[in-house]
C-alpha cells in the first residue's frame, strides 16, 4: 500500500488505463481531506515534538466482487486516493494479484528506489566533510 501511496497520480492513471476490464465499484467512503498531526523526534531519538500538520486524503470502496480497498495519500489529490485504493482491492483478489503486482507494484517500486537512490546521490554531492587539523607544534 506505502508503493501505490507514494505513486504520482499519472503513474496510477496510466496503470489504471492499461486494464483490460476495470472493476465496477461503489463508495464506502467518498475521498475526503483532513489534516493530521506530524510529530518528528530532536536528532531522530530525542524527544517528540508537533512539526506541523499535513494534508490527507482518504477513501474506501468495494468493488463488485466484494473486494474493499482502503487508501490514505499525503495530500489533497482526491483522484489519486481513489486509484490507490482501487489497486488496493484489485491487490485483495487471488486471481488478479499477480497481474497487478507483475504490471503496477513491482514497477512502481523499482521507479521508486530510484528515484530515492537518485535523490540520495545528488545529497551526497554535496556532502561536506569537518575535521580538525592537528598543529604539529608543542605547547
């Protein structure tokens, strides 16, 4: 679910538009966007502390065959929380997972360590390096 959350919401259009027979479904939950707390922790083990709030958006639906999917997404993309959770419930059915999995997750995935790693060596680029140089003099 982390994968189809992360994915833009062109990369799940396009997955979406190269289903052979998309699924009939109905709402259970309607997309809505609220806000949630984000708590962080000084120097990642300190204490936690409120960094700020974040926008969600949320849904759920279940599809014809009765499969629910449930999506959470960073942001306001109401569109992009249906389509996750559309994957979600295509995810739940034992005789659609492998297709969606081989044609959307495993991809979706590989873009995305990618782009992590891509990200990580643009950081490390600009990595500077503090040390202190030793005098070779005696006090």
């Amino acid at each position: 679910m982390a994968i189809l959350a992360r994915a833009s919401r062109e990369e799940l259009e396009a997955a979406w538009s190269s289903l052979e027979s998309p699924p009939a479904y109905q709402w259970l939950r309607r997309p809505e966007t609220g806000l949630a707390m984000v708590r962080a922790r000084a120097g990642g083990s300190g204490a936690k502390f409120n960094l700020g709030e974040a926008s969600i958006t949320r849904c759920a639906l279940r599809t014809a065959d009765a499969k629910t999917g449930i999506a959470y997404i960073l942001g306001r993309d109401r569109r992009r929380a249906e389509l996750a959770a559309l994957f979600d419930a295509l995810l739940q059915d034992e005789s659609t997972r492998p297709r969606i999995e081989r044609d959307v997750v495993f991809p979706l995935a590989a873009r995305q360590v990618a782009a992590s790693a891509n990200a990580s060596r643009k950081a490390a680029a600009t990595r500077v390096d503090f040390y202190t140089m030793v005098r070779g003099e005696n006090p």
